[in-house]
C-alpha cells in the first residue's frame, strides 16, 4: 500500500508546491472552503472516525463540534512539541511532507472557523519551523492562505511559534500559555481549551499526524477512511519505532498490525538477535509491557493495547531486549520526568525529585529491596492527585516495571555499567 | 540592541500575534536575543520586557523555564548530546562519555579555548537516528544525527577553524 | 440575588450561592478543608493539591434528565479521582466527603510531598506558632520521616527580595501565593517562578528589586516561613506577643492594624529605634481585617513607619522657658503658666492643630478656642476640603463594591504614592468594571487601569474636571478622590459634580488628606489655615498641637516683630517647639486610645498598645487641664466620655459612642482565626469595624456651594 501520511516516501518531491499540487494537494481545501459549510466538514471528520493522534486518542471530529458559536475569535492550534522520548513521527511529516500537513490546519480552521492558526513547534525544531515559514510564504503566494480565499469571504493566516525546551508544552494547555508568552504550566481545566483557549478563546489544539489526516478525509470521504484500520481505531497511524532494533524508523501502516510484524517484518528484528524483553508502547510515558508471545500477537489499537495493561498513546514503541534490566530503563524515565516536571503541582514537583533520589539508591546497590518498594509506593501515591497528566505518566514505568520485573531489582543488576550522566540545565 | 540590529525579524515576530497580545512575543524576541552570544543578557532582558510591555521579571522567568536559554555564556558551541532512553539504547551514554573524553571535558563542561559546550540533553525526536546531538550556536540549532565519535571530532575541528 | 445551591459536606447540609467553591462551601460551615495555594483574595490554581476531597455528584438518567432514585435516594456517582475543593465549584445535589479515609489519606500524602523538600525548621522559623503547614504537619504527619535527610532539597536561607522582604529559599512551598499577590491584587508583577520542577524559585529581576509598596502582605500569606519582613525577622515568637487593635495614622484611608508588642528583657538593650531594657514595645505592625476599608492588606508605611513613636528623643516633662531655655517643670507649674499668660489674651487665640489628632483632641481643642473666643484652624490641609462634610461619600459606601455602573474619578491625587491601600482598591473596582477616570499633571501608577487619562498643566485640573461634566452625569454611581492642586477651585469642581447625589451611597467626595484624621478636624469644624505668616503674626497667643509649622517653613519666624505666647503640645523637640513659651509632652496614637475619620468619612477607635511614656498625656488631656485652668469645662477623663460630648455636641457624629464604635459583624472571608490557612496572619476584627458618618447629608442636599 501507498503512504498517506508519509507520501514523500512515494513521491519524493512531494513537499514542493507544484508537485503537491500535482498530485491533488489543497484540492480538499478549496472543496471544503467554496462547496462545503463548516460543520459538514466536521461532520465528515467525525464520521471518519479519525482520533487524535497526540496521545489521548480523542476522536477528532466531537472536539471540533465543541467550538462554541457565540465566543468569537477561534483558533487552531498545531501541536508539533514532539518532545515524548521515542516519538519522530511529526518532525518526518513536517520536514518531508509539510503542504499536506498545513493544508490539513487550514481546514481544521474552515471547519471550526478559525482565521488564525498556530503551529507550536518544539525549540528544538527550529530548521523546522523555517521550512514551514517557507511553505507558508508560498502558499500565501498561490492563494491558499491569506485574504479571501478563493474568492469567498474566508481568510485565514498561519504562523509558526518555537519553544524552547519544555516537554510540558506537548500537554495542550501548557502549550497555550507557552504561546501567550508564560512560563509552560497547564492550566486547571474546565473551562477546557474548546471553551476558553488561546487569549481566553475556543481554540482547538490537535496533533500534527492528526491534521495530516484531513486532507485524504476531506478528499476521499468517511467511509474509505473507516475502512482503514480497526473498528475502533480507523485509519493509518505512524508508529516510531526505536530501541533495540536493528531498523529503527517510522512506519505507516493500518491500525492493528501486531507487535511482532511491526518489530520482526518492518523492525528487521532485535538488536544483537537477542529475545525482546520489553516494550513500551507509548514512550517514556508507558507502562511496560512484558513481551511474551501474547504481547507481541496483539494488535496495535486503542482498544487491545489496554489489555495488556498499557496505552497505545502516540504510538511510540520502544524495544527492550533481554541485555538490559528494568531498573536501568525507570532510571532513565524517572531522570526524563524529573527534569521536564513544571513544577506548578506538589505532587509531581517532589515525587519525580524522591523517585530520582530512590532510583540513585538502588542504581548504587543501596538497601535496593526497601528502596524499590518505596519507589513503588512513591509512585502510587503519585497516582491521581497530579494536575496534570505529566506526572501520572511518570509513575507508568516504575510502578509496571516494578510488578512486572521485580527480578530486576536486585544488588546486582546491570545498571552499574551505564549511570544516567547528569548535565545541561534543569539537570 | 534587537530593534536595530534585527529590525525586520522584530517586526515580523510582533506581526504573528494580535496587537493587544505582544507578550507572546517574548520567546520568539529571546530566540533572537541569544543568537549571537549564546545567552541572553541584561540590556536584552530590559529591550524585550519593554517590547512586549511586560516587566523584567516577566522575561527572566521565561529564560528560566526553558532548558534553551541561558542566562550565561558558555562555549561558542553547545553540543548536546540526547541520552534519553531510545538513544541510550542506542549507546549514547558511551558516545556521550567517550566524546568527552576525547574533549578532555566532563559532561556540562566547556573546552578550555571556549569552543563547546557538551551536555546531555532529553529526547530530541530523533530516536531512531542514534546516536545523535544538535548543535546550539551563532545560527540556531541543528541536528547531527547517526554520529560516531570520530566524525563529532571531525565536525569539532572543522567548527574550530570556521568559528572563530 | 444569585441561585442557591445544595449540597453535603461530610453529611452536613450547607446552600450556598451558585459558583461557590466547595472549599468555602465547607468554611461557612466551620469545615476547614486544608489549602496551601489557595486565597480567597485570588484567583484559584490548584497547585498545591492539599485540599483534594471525594466529590460525588448525582447520577442523571440520560433517558428522562431526572436524578436516579436508588432505595429512595438519588444515586451518587464519585469519580475516580479526588477533586480540588479549591477549584471546584459546587453543584446541586453534591456529595462532597472532606474527613473519608480516601481524602484524609490524600491530604496526608501531599503533605508528605511537601515536607520532603521542608526543612522543618520551626524552631527558629518565624512563622513558627502561626503556620498552616507546621499545624497540618502535627494533625497528620508520621512521626518517622520516609526520606533521607542528605536527599532533602537544601537552598539559599537568607535572600533578601528587596530592602524590606527576605525570602528562605528551603522554606518555600511553591504556593505562588505570593507572585500571585503582586500580580492580581498589588497589579506589580515584581515576583515570579525560575527554574522548573524541583529547581523553582521565587525570583525577581526588577530594578529595584522588590520595592512594591504593597510588599510586606505577602509575608501575610505567605503559608510558611519563606517570605519574612527585615523589620521583624527573628524579632519575637508569636507566642510571646500582645495584640492590640489601632489605626494607621500614616493617611486618611485609615486601615486597621494590629500592634503586636512583648515585653523586652531588662538584659535586651535595643530593639529598634528604642532602649528596650524591662519595657513593652511594639514588635511589628500587621493588618486587621475590615472588607470595608483595607480588607486584609495594609502598605509598607503603615507596617514598617511606627518606629517613630518608640524614638529615643520623645518628650517626657512638661517644659517652661525661662530665661530663653527651655527648663522641666511640673505639669502645674506648666499649666499655671499658661493661665497666667493667656487669661488676658482672650480674644486673641489662635489653636492651630493638626489632622494626625484624634477627634477626641480636636474636639477639646475646638472647646477650648470656642470657648476663648479664638479661633481654631487645622494645619495643613487641601484647599476647599471642607466641602467634604457636606458632599462627603456618605454610609454604606464601599470600593470594594464598586464595579460597573460606578464611575470613580481621581483628580490631582497619586494614590498609589497618597493613600496606598485606596490606590488598590480603585485599582481592583476598574478591574470590576468600574470607569475610572484620572485628572493629573503627573502620571501615575493608576493610569494604565483608567478607562480616561486626561493629562493637564498642573493648577488646570479643576478646568478640567469642570470639563468632564457631561461626561460623568450619567454614572448610576460617583465617587471623586481629590488632592491638592495649589487653590480650593479643584474641590469646588469636584464637588459640583457630585452635589445632586450626596447622601446616596458610593457617591460623594473623598479627600486625599495628608494627615490621618484632616476628615475629622474639618467635621469638628476646624478651619483650613490660610496664610498662617498672618495669623502667627496677629495672635497674642498660639497654641500648637502636633505640628510643626516652622520646621515646614510655613511660618518664618526671623521678622517677626511681636512674638505671641507660644505653647506646643508634641512628642519631639521639633523646630516649633524649640520657640515654645510652654511645651507640653503628649503621648503617641500607640499610647492610648482614641478616634479618627477616615477619609471615606468612618470613624474608627484606636487602643493603648503600649504604657505611657514618662509623664505624658493624652492631648484631649492636656487640653482639658488647660481648659479648667480657664475656667472653661471641658471633658478629660477618658476618650470614651469625650466621644459622648461630641457626639451630643456634632450632628454628624450623633449616636456614635465607643461601644457602637467597638461592633463588629462576620465578614468574608473568615481569617485571622486559629485555622490560619485563608487569608494568612491578618488579624480577625473582634474590635470595631467602625461608623461611617452619612446622617448630615440629608442637609448637605438643600445646601449650596
Ligand atoms: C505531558 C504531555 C505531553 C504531551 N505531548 C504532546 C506532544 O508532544 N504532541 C502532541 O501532539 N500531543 C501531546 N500531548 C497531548 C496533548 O495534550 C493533546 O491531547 C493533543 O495535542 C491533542 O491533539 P490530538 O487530539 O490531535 O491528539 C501531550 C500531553 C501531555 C499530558
Ligand atoms: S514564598 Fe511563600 S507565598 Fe511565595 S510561593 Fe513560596 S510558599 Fe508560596
Ligand atoms: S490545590 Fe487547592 S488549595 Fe492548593
């Protein structure tokens, strides 16, 4: 099958203006834009079945339906932070593909009539963001974006805002506050971002694999894209692969495809030829999931990686062989957590510093049966009294890996050869 | 001074948000600040607070919370190397360790002629690429992705040459 | 009237109106769910996560809309997760458990968190004994510590803000109360958050550094030790301290203050301004609530600027001139003299006093010149302020009520820099929605929240509120602060604008006085000095009270050709009382009680903090002594007896006595009590709120200007 979202893998110059519109590019936009209202474009995109793709998986087309009509101005806003450790998806289709992308942010913003749009890209993205401040220009040029487009009433501009270091932008409300120019710290919701946004303003914040998305909907209809995928997960998804395989990369393929055709057959397997141990599906922010056989037969969507006790979230699968211990890896989540905690709630702000200070102990071979089963406790206390996700995510690895590995916790694991190195700010 | 030194920029960053919203415009304005010195200093602080129409603190607040400003000097070169989980897996620990050693540095230290600045850094999206680091200096950021230690030197010396 | 709303707390029914916070919800009902970050002063966030309870809500049958009805009760659905009681509103039909095992255990929990980066140092912690968190720690904490003390977060102790505030580091809880403060409530956002995660501090990186003149409030709320004044740092325990409720004497806004005093030890040598060794001394200033008047905030001056009263070179003795020095005598041999002096000067009297006396002094003092046939003026006033009396906002008036549809016009006043606390208050009804209106030949701090800024040449304001005419009549409210722009045009201004109205609450005048009790003088009928060099010149005799025209250079004394008699009641051997014939040592505001009022017109009581000094006395005293030496009766027994008088004497005043003036009613919200954790160590009003004068203006409506 061809890509749909990875097209540059097709067709290679697929980011230039002439050949995206060669090939149908802003074909959905102008359809959407002079023969469509605005809520029947969000009614395709709910019929689509599309979900996001941030993470939270919430399905795309209910949170345009709730931009309400009488709060004036709206805006969409891109979320392109990808800061979550094992996920590059977005960088790929934004640096290789990135007209269909923005032709996918102009039409979340007809359908939720927005005439501004932001792209928050992570800091690090900044050759990024220059190439989509290039293509915006051309697309102002060829009158995609700008005053009247063509020839109705509608206007809409699009603009790019870098971070600048701060996973916490990824979560939406902290990335609102981000752009308005504050420290990234989430807002307590309600009133959630549809309702009071950007500037106070019903804003919709989606993923950039998500509005990539729109185009083939807005294109194809509904019904090709429920096609795709599983029943509750329709369509394609990128998954990143990376970890202890020997070809890691981003792959595209329909939701369901099991563990072990996405590791084995596109993966080229696992490094050293060794057994895989672990997985986790979501990143940093997963819990760990054992790999038997039964692991590695489940299919990739929403609703079977639950049963595994875990998330299929961005989709973001790292590979663990068998060289490695658990604790080794938690040592690793905890000191990303720690250093990426906004530090607004008590909860996260000191569990993820105890959690780091525990994970030290045990790295050094210290009383490491009574420090593990703190860590653990530390952890679920954690649990549900964040105010925000970040740091229920950062209690997913400790407390799974410790009940589901607890061999690993012992004096003599192999943790000593590689200490986590300290350094760089917040460290 | 950023309103003469990079008029055009300044203006166009303000044009990004609505007139009544130039607060936003603190993290582009400090992108821009830090360019050439690789932090961000006094007199910028004061220039953006006044653009912006918000108080020093404001800003200073702002440069503190995100790892990529800095509020000091440090090598005319940040390496930064990412030693997340994916890249661990990946060696990037040994990498990082080894460059460093090559460097004669540690970890977060400088070269004695001021050149670079190695640090270890969370994920930076490019996971399957490792290992990898980017570099923040005079012309923004930039990636260096599959390195090996001898082609990090190579770039070193190469920079060492060009930056000067 | 807003929708009520019911719901349970811990099985106790409570209605509250709709969009209340469960957390108030459960005070107004005596539950104290803890909270750290929360103030009812601010703006809910959530951070702290102390006040996490059970939530439960009604089950709704999506069929029909109703309640589902189990076992003759609605079914209540709890949700996984505890909620914020501080951010969540209530709901009809909650069930909110703040005591269940769940919520106990969560609030245990948190406060592990945040006591894993404490340091615990209560000990030689100011805030030790007025501590929420040292409170919560002994209800719930374990007694064994589950964290290593060598992985506790250690941190600068001693960073000093700014002059006036000192922040430990360790101590900090991460609240944001205080960055919150400046920004919402002070409007100075001076103080922020570095650094993420565990690396957060609080910072600030203006220029100066921390000079809010709002600063010491947020060493109020300030939950734990982190935030101290340099004033007081380690200057007492809590526990050692007497508490007793005054006024600020520093403006005209009046605030309500608590002066906290403890007995120093003989071995204690200096405290302060002050030899301290056996004597009782005033530690430190702190806001007493009146929602009225300064809710629960004061400014720097009325916090740090008492010192003055505990200087070394207070007067103690009475004082005679003999022989052109001035030499201690007996409070006879002083008084005597001056009936010697002035019982053959009668008709050439002048008292000159200042607005920093109690009405109670006034009030005597203008017996005394009545009954001399002199005349009695008050130094140091804004022209054409008497117009106050009659337009004066008048009972019932509140800023802090004021929002849309008032309309608050300053002219020729800089409040921020005059009356501090008016200045936030104004601030915060524009933030309301209130049209402010600013008429000044300076900017000031005020103008960026006014809706018009009308900038003129100094002296032109009074044209230019004359101006505004139109542009004010509609207002469904006006209040007018005036200050001092050089002739009494500015206040007749001001006045004609809001003559129709007086009498009606949140309308009328407000003086921007100097002094604290100017408002009192004028309504005890005191005349504003005019050309004083002509009056000092005329008189035969002079009395002064509590100013010091000379040292002000308002009397120039070189040319003088006849010098009057001259008697000086003060507490200093200012430049005036160096020429005094007599000189009579008073006692400090802080020495005894009395009355001011306010410039919104409120008469509020002050009481003793401290004992007398050496042998003064209170002016209304003093004044008496002088009045029988005269043979004129006037009250000095007590402050209270002397209200009477005036109150029987002073249409405005009628009613008032010292224990009507002592009332109080429950004000929201509920601090200052043994929870401590709402509004912080502002202390509650069990004294007196005070009464507003009003009653005259139904007069004032069929005056004229
Ligand atoms: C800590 C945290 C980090 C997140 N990081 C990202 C991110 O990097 N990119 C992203 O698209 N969504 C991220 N999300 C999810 C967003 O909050 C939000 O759900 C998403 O952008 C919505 O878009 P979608 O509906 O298209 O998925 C993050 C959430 C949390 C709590
Ligand atoms: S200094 Fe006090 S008020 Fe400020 S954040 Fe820290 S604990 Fe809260
Ligand atoms: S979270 Fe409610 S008081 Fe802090």
């Amino acid at each position: 099958m061809s890509h749909l979202l990875l097209r540059h893998r097709d067709i290679p110059d697929i980011g230039e203006i002439d050949v995206y519109k060669k090939n149908g590019g802003f074909e959905a936009f102008k359809k959407a834009v002079t023969s469509m209202k605005p809520q029947e474009v969000t009614d395709v995109v709910k019929a689509s079945g599309l979900r996001g793709r941030g993470g939270a998986g919430f399905p795309t087309g209910i949170k345009w339906g709730f931009i309400p009509g009488n709060i004036w101005p709206h805006y969409v806003v891109a979320n392109a932070d990808e800061s979550e450790p094992g996920t590059f998806k977005d960088r790929e289709i934004m640096e290789s593909n990135p007209l269909q992308f923005l032709e996918g942010v102009a039409i979340a913003a007809f359908a939720t009539g927005a005439n501004a749009a932001y792209v928050y890209l992570r800091g690090e993205f900044w050759p990024v963001a220059a190439i989509l401040d290039e293509k915006i220009a051309e697309m102002e040029k060829a009158g995609f974006l700008g005053d009247k487009l063509f020839g109705t009433d509608y206007s809409l501009r699009i603009y790019t805002h870098l971070g600048a270091g701060a996973y916490i932008c990824g979560e939406e409300t902290a990335l609102l506050e981000s752009i308005e120019g504050k420290r990234g710290q989430p807002r307590i919701r309600p009133p959630f971002p549809a309702v009071a946004g950007l500037y106070g303003k019903p804003t919709v914040v989606n993923n950039v694999e998500t509005l990539t998305n729109v185009p083939l909907i807005v294109e194809k209809g509904a019904d090709w894209y429920r096609s795709l995928g599983t029943a509750d997960s329709a369509g394609v998804k990128i998954f990143s692969l990376s970890g202890h395989v020997n070809k890691p990369g981003n792959y595209e393929l329909p939701f369901g495809t099991t563990f072990r055709e996405l590791i084995y057959t596109y993966g080229g397997g696992v490094t050293d030829g060794r057994p895989v141990k672990a997985i986790m599906s979501a990143g940093a922010s997963s819990a760990v999931i054992v790999a038997d056989d039964k692991a590695l037969d489940t299919p990739m969507d929403y609703a079977s990686v639950r049963t595994l006790g875990a998330d299929l979230g961005s989709a973001s699968v790292i590979v663990i062989n068998d060289s490695v211990d658990m604790d080794w890896v938690i040592n690793k989540t905890i000191h990303f957590f720690k250093h990426e905690s906004c530090g607004k709630c008590t909860p996260c702000r000191e569990g993820t510093y105890w959690m780091l200070h525990l994970i030290e102990r045990i790295a050094l071979g210290e009383d490491v049966k009574a420090t593990t089963e703190l860590l653990h406790a530390v952890a679920k206390q954690m649990q549900n009294k964040c105010l925000c996700p970040l740091g229920e995510f950062s209690t997913m690895a400790v407390t799974t890996a410790i009940e589901r590995f607890p061999a690993d916790f012992k004096a003599s694991s192999s943790r000593a050869k590689t200490g986590t190195i300290e350094g760089g700010k917040h460290g | 001074m950023l309103a003469e030194k990079y008029p055009n920029e300044v203006k166009k960053i303000l044009a990004k948000y609505p007139p009544e919203r130039k607060q936003s415009a603190v993290m582009p304005l400090l992108h821009l600040a830090q360019l050439e010195a690789g932090f961000v200093d006094r007199h910028a602080v004061v220039e953006i607070a006044g653009i912006c129409g918000i108080t020093e603190t404001d800003v200073a607040e702002i440069i503190g919370f995100y790892t990529l400003y800095h509020d000091a000097p440090e090598g005319k070169l940040r390496l930064q190397v990412c030693t997340d989980i994916s890249c661990a897996l990946r060696g990037a620990d040994e990498f990082l360790a080894k460059v460093c050693e090559r460097l004669g540095i540690q970890p977060g230290g400088t070269t004695p002629d001021g050149l670079v600045t190695v640090e270890a850094v969370m994920c930076l999206a490019a996971c399957d690429k490792a290992p990898m680091f980017q570099v923040q200096g005079p012309d923004g950021i930039a990636y260096h992705e599959n390195m090996t230690v001898d082609k990090t030197m190579e770039f070193i010396e190469t920079a060492r040459k060009e930056v000067k | 009237m807003a929708k009520m709303v019911s719901l349970t707390i811990d099985g106790r029914p409570v209605s509250v109106s709709e969009g209340t916070l469960i957390v108030n919800a459960a005070k107004t009902i005596g539950i104290d769910v803890p909270v750290f970050c929360y103030h009812p002063k601010m703006e809910p966030v959530g951070m702290c996560r102390q006040c996490l309870v059970e939530v439960g809500r009604p089950a709704i049958d999506r069929a029909t809309g109703q309640p589902v009805i189990e076992n003759g009760q609605p079914k209540i659905n709890f949700g996984p997760k505890l909620e914020t009681a501080c951010t969540t509103p209530v709901s009809e039909g909650m069930v909110v458990l703040s005591q269940s095992d769940k919520a106990r255990a969560s609030q245990k929990e948190i406060l592990e968190f945040l006591l894993t980066s404490h340091p615990l140092d209560c000990p030689v912690c100011d805030k030790g004994g007025e501590c929420p968190l040292q409170n919560l720690t002994m209800e719930h904490a374990s007694p064994q510590s589950r964290f290593l003390f060598d992985e506790k977060h250690h941190a600068e102790k001693r960073v000093p803000l700014g002059d006036k505030i000192w922040l430990d580091r360790e101590r900090c809880i991460q609240c944001a109360r205080c960055i919150r403060f400046q920004e919402q409530v002070a409007g100075e956002p001076v103080l922020a958050f570095y650094q993420r995660g565990r690396s957060t501090d609080i910072i600030t990186s203006s220029e100066p550094p921390f000079d809010s003149i709002f600063s010491g409030n947020t060493t109020d709320i300030c939950p734990v030790g982190a935030l101290t004044t340099a004033d007081f740092r380690f200057g007492a325990r809590p526990w050692e301290m007497k508490a007793a409720a005054s006024i600020c004497s520093l403006c005209p806004v009046g605030c309500n203050v608590t002066f906290n005093t403890r007995r120093e030890a003989k071995s204690r040598a200096r405290t302060g301004t002050t030899t301290a060794g056996g004597k009782v001394v005033i530690k430190r200033a702190m806001p007493r609530q009146n929602e009225q008047v300064n809710e629960i905030w004061i400014c720097d001056r009325g916090r740090f600027e008492w010192h003055y009263v505990e200087r070394e070179d207070r007067l103690e003795k009475p004082l005679v001139k003999k022989n052109g020095k001035l030499e201690k005598v007996s409070w006879k041999v002083a008084i005597e003299e001056i009936g010697n002096k002035v019982k053959g000067n009668k008709e050439e009297v002048v008292v000159l006093a200042s607005g920093r006396l109690s009405n109670e002094d006034l009030f005597n003092l203008k017996q005394l010149a009545d009954g001399l046939g002199g005349e009695a003026l008050l130094y140091d006033s804004l022209p054409g302020g008497e117009l106050t009396t009659k337009y004066g906002v008048s009972a019932g008036t509140n800023i802090g009520d004021m929002g849309a549809g008032t309309t608050i016009l300053v002219a020729a006043s800089d409040l921020y820099h005059e009356a501090p606390i008016w200045h936030l208050r104004v601030k915060q009804a524009a933030e309301r929605g209130a049209t402010l209106i600013i008429v000044n030949s300076e900017a000031t701090r005020l103008d960026k929240y006014a809706k018009h800024l009308v900038r003129c040449e100094k002296g032109e304001a009074a044209k230019k509120v004359r101006e505004l005419g139109a542009a004010v009549k509609d207002a469904k409210n006006l209040v007018i602060f005036f200050g001092a722009d050089g002739s009494s045009a500015l206040a007749e201004a001001c006045a004609e604008l809001v003559k129709s109205r007086a009498g009606k609450p949140n309308n009328g005048l407000v003086g921007v006085w100097p002094r604290a009790n100017d408002q009192g003088a004028l309504e005890l009928g005191f005349k504003p000095a005019q050309d004083l060099q002509a009056v000092f010149e005329k008189a035969s005799v002079v009395y002064i009270v509590g100013a010091d025209p000379i040292g002000d250079g308002a009397i120039k004394t070189q040319n003088v050709k006849r010098k009057p008699f001259i008697i000086v009641q003060e507490l200093f051997l200012t430049e005036t009382a160096k020429l005094a014939d007599v000189l009579l040592p008073a006692q400090a505001f802080t020495e005894r009680d009395g009355s001011y009022t306010s410039g919104e017109r409120r008469v509020q009581r002050f009481y003793p903090a401290v004992p007398a000094l050496g042998e003064t006395k209170a002016d209304y005293a003093i004044t008496a002594l002088i009045a029988a030496e005269l043979g004129i009766e006037v009250e000095g027994r007590s402050a209270g007896l002397v209200m009477d008088k005036l109150a029987a004497a002073v249409p405005a005043f009628a009613d008032i006595t010292y224990g009507k003036l002592a009332e109080t009613t429950e004000q929201w919200p509920i601090i200052g009590r043994a929870d401590l954790y709402y509004g912080g160590t502002s202390y509650q009003n069990s004294q007196g709120l005070g009464v507003p004068l009003g009653r005259e203006n139904k007069k004032a409506e069929e005056g004229s200007l």
